[in-house]
C-alpha cells in the first residue's frame, strides 16, 4: 500500500515503517518458526496418541473451571466492595489488588507452604496427610490467581451502573433480590463476559502453577516445555504449542468483539461519574454473608503474603519452625538473578510502552497504511501462550543463528506484555480530544512532535499504568523466557522454580520475599515520582 505523504509527515514515514519491521520480524516471524517447525507426521503423532488427548481434555477442563471460579469470586467480591456497606470495606478493596501486582508465581509456591504435604493449614493446623497436587489443587491457586482481575473488571462495570435505576425499582417495591436478578446482574454482564475471555486466556497460557502445583495432571502449557527440554521433541513441542494457540485466538476475537459492541450498547445505561448508592440496603443474611466470603478470601490472600515471610525465616518449613536468618543471608548468592529480573523488565517496560504509545498513535490518531493489521499484530501476544511465544522467539533465533540471550528475553518481554499497555494508551489517547492534533499541525508541528509534545504529556497517566504492568509482569515472567535463559543470564523466576523443585523452600521463599519487595519498592517509586510531576505541573 502506497503512502500518503499528502496527509502524514517524512517523520511519521519513518516511524511506520520500523513500527512494521518490528512486527514483522519480533512477531510474525517467530510464529512463522513455530508453524514451519511442525511437520506432517508430528500433526499425525499429537492428533492420533492417547496421552496428548488426555493434556488437551485436562487443559480444557482445567480453563472452564478455573475461569468460571475465578469471575465468580471475582464478582462476588467486587459486589460486596461496591454494592454493600461491609465493614472494613476499604481494606477489602485492596486487598485484591495487592495480590495483582504481586510477582505471579509467589502465589504458586505460597500455595505450596499452605497446603503441600507439610503446608501450615493442612498439615499442622488441621492434621492432614493429604496432598493437593492435581487438579483441585491447581484449581484452587489459579481461581486464587486471577480473581483480581475479574474482581478489576466487575467493579468498574458496578460503579458505572446508575444507582437511580436501582432506587426506581426499590421504591417499587421490588426486594433486593428481584433487583439484583432483573437489574443489577443483567447489567453486569458486560463485565461478566469481558473477564471471563480475559482470564480465559490467561489460564490457559499459565505455566508456574501448573508446573508447581498440577504433578501429574497434564496440561499443554507444561507440556510444551517438556517435549522441548526434556525430550527434545521440536516438532511436537511446535504442535501442542499450535494446538493450544487456536482456542487463545478464537477467545481473543471474541473479546475484542465483545468490547467494541457492548461499548455503545452500554453508553446509555453505565458510564463513569455515577455515584454509588451509599445506603445500605442488603438484607442482614446478605450481608453476613458477603461478609463472611471477602474476610474469607482476604484472609487466604494475606496468608499467602505471610507464608512466604513466614518460610524465609524458618530452618525448614513444616519440620523445623526455629527462626533463622540463613535463607535471607543466602540470597547474596542470587544477586545476579535478582538484578538481571529487575533491569531486564525496567527495560522491556520502557521499550513496550515506548512501542505501543507510538503504535497506538499511529492506528488512532493518523491516516496510514496497514492501521488495522498494526492493531490486531499489536494485540496478539495476548493470545499467545507464553510457552509458545517463548518457543517461537528461541527458535527464530537459531534461524538466524542470533544466541545474544539477553537481547531474546528483552525482546520476549516486550512483545509478550505489550498489548496490555496498548489497550490502556489506546483508551487514554481516545479521550484526548482530536482538536488538539489539527491545531498544532496548523502551527507547523510534524505529527511525531504532536505526539511527542502534547499527546504523550497528556496521556501520561495511562502511560505509566502501562508501564507499571509491564514491569510487574516481567519480573515475574516464566514461560515467555525458559526458554531464552542461559548460564549467563540466570533469572529470579526461573531460580525459584528450580528452588521449589529441590525442595528447598526456605531459599525459594527468601528469594520470592526479596524480589517481591523490590517490585514494591520500584512500584512505590515510581508512584511517587508520578505525584511529584502532576504536582509540578500543576503549579
């Protein structure tokens, strides 16, 4: 397609065409790999053998319930939060979101401290000799995983509902549980539906719990580094990896789809500024009730946490309780790991916010070749299992014979969380009126120093929640970089799984506490420097 120098700058030339590059060699490519690796007879082997019917049917089993688990703790929460008085509300409210921005697979080794063999709650509190590892137990760490984001989803969704819609029906006479079946509910849907697919996809490319917690129930985001690693079934590995990537899709078409109807469907019902009712009109039972299941869930939260403190001062977890300083003063010997984890995530951060503020720009804001295709490339990590991405880049690189492992976890890092950062710029840089770009072209400004001078000040906000994420999910990233590790490039992430698979859980818990309070520390940081730019800016 030709370029229209008629309407976009040389400036915005350039740009466009290393926005397409990138792609095309960061993502497309390494797809490109993967498919090109798969031959006939290892579709054949994967289609026709038992124990891959088996992995395909646990991981659907194990998608369904984890996710309808998760939206309904999720909603449940964020209903309580929202809709209901409860007492120490405001602490429940964070609750949630402090376990989003914990690293990912602390929840994973917390569970095993809680509920292994020798965990606190099943061994030493109730005096059972059970263990947990399968199905139900994974069931049980992912719905604890990712309810906060159905809880992220629904609550915006109950704080966007009119609350006069409600008083109407209250003043009716309607009783509060025919106006949370004919009101409430049908008009949370939205929201229902929009966390379901999003944590859908989510499970099945969540790779630390399975391996952690699933033993022997087989699931095909494990199963994909298994046949690489340890059998080094290429071809195989390929395929599962394929064959776990067509659901992802189709789950991510229907999201996509899903927000972009219901946006102007629930423009008249929902939005922001809606004040939510601060009556408490639940029942008694109701709220005993609500209450019960919040303390309940936060209180698992919270001894998560404590698990993992608990653990990096115990000689050894559930056989020696004596206090110990060992495990902590153990952790100089991973200081390599912890600062590779934390600078190559600053990094991938910066670079996927950097990408997708300019990608962003070019598909919402300018009249370019290719915007459609640049928007749907720019989301497509996130249909991606991390397995497979990571795959997909360690096998472009033998290609084209690149083994500069850093680079290949930065790079796997930035495109695997960027689409998050896109969507949150994307919906900033929708509310930034389009005036503002026709009237500093009018002034002569090219359109990357539109963007540059007054799209991203603007957007600022946006930028650095993107940012944020990113960063936080990169520390903590596992599947998008087993791959892509070397001897040269130990990561905390990967440390501690080896940790947990030798089981010496007191390291792994010291080392899962530190890594955990450096995200703190930066996120804090970060956070305040955030607050001293608006305040400047606001004098």
């Amino acid at each position: 397609m030709r370029f229209d120098s008629s309407k976009n700058s040389k400036s915005l030339a350039l740009v466009w065409v290393l926005i397409v590059l990138l792609f095309a060699v960061c993502i497309i490519y390494p797809l490109f790999c993967v498919v090109s690796s798969a031959k006939l007879q290892d579709f054949k082997t994967v289609m026709t053998q038992p124990v891959w019917h088996a992995a395909m049917k646990n991981t659907l089993l194990e998608c369904l319930c984890s996710t309808t688990l998760s939206v309904i703790v999720g909603y449940i929460f964020a209903y309580a939060v929202v809709k209901t008085n409860l007492p120490f509300k405001k602490l429940f409210s964070v609750v949630p979101v402090l376990h989003l921005i914990t690293p990912p697979f602390v929840g994973g080794l917390a569970f095993i401290l809680l509920f292994g063999r020798q965990g606190f709650i099943t061994h030493r509190l109730l005096g059972l000799n059970i263990s947990l590892y399968g199905f139900w137990g994974l069931l049980i760490a992912q719905t604890l995983c990712f309810f906060p984001m159905a809880y992220l989803i629904c609550a915006q969704v109950l704080k966007g509902i009119n609350p006069d819609l409600e008083k109407a029906a209250r003043s009716l006479g309607a009783s509060e549980a025919k106006i949370f079946f004919t009101i409430t509910l049908p008009l949370s849907w939205p929201g229902i539906l929009s966390s379901f697919l999003f944590i859908a996809v989510s499970v099945l490319s969540d790779f630390g719990n399975p391996l952690i917690i699933g033993g022997r129930f087989r699931v095909l985001a494990v199963e994909i580094y298994t046949q690489l690693t340890g059998w080094l079934n290429v071809g195989t590995s390929a395929v599962l990896g394929i064959v776990l990537v067509i659901p992802s899709v189709i789950l991510f078409l229907l999201q996509n789809r899903l927000n972009k109807k219901l946006e102007s469907k629930t423009a008249t019902i929902s939005g922001k500024g809606f004040r939510s009712d601060d009556e408490n009109h639940s029942s008694v039972i109701a709220k005993i009730f609500l209450f019960i299941f919040v303390a309940f869930i936060s209180l698992i939260i919270l001894a998560q946490i404590a698990a993992i403190v608990a653990g990096s001062f115990q000689k050894i977890w559930g056989v020696n309780t004596e206090f110990t300083w060992k495990h902590i003063l153990s952790m100089k010997d991973y200081t390599r790991h912890l600062t590779d984890s934390v600078m190559f995530a600053l990094i991938a951060a910066t670079l996927s916010t950097i990408i997708a503020s300019v990608s962003s720009y070019i598909v919402h804001r300018t009249d370019v070749p290719l915007k459609k295709t640049i928007d749907v490339v720019a989301q497509l990590s996130s249909a991606i299992p991390g397995s497979l991405h990571g795959l997909a880049i360690a096998l472009a690189a033998q290609k084209i014979h690149f083994n500069y492992s850093p680079a290949l976890i930065v790079i796997a890092m930035t495109v695997a969380f960027m689409p998050f950062a896109y969507r949150v710029i994307s919906n900033t840089y929708a509310q930034i009126n389009t005036t503002l770009d026709n009237g500093a072209r009018s002034l002569g400004a090219n359109q990357i120093t539109v963007l540059a001078t007054v799209i991203v000040p603007m957007a600022k906000g946006g930028l650095f929640s993107g940012f944020i994420y990113d960063f936080i999910r990169g520390v903590g990233t596992l599947s998008a970089v087993i791959f892509l590790v070397s001897f040269n490039t130990p990561l905390a992430s990967i440390q501690l799984i080896n940790l947990a698979e030798q089981g010496s859980w007191g390291k792994a818990a010291a080392l899962a506490l530190v890594l955990t309070l450096i995200t703190f520390l930066i996120l804090g940081a970060g956070l305040l420097i955030n607050k001293l730019i608006v305040k400047g800016r606001e004098k």
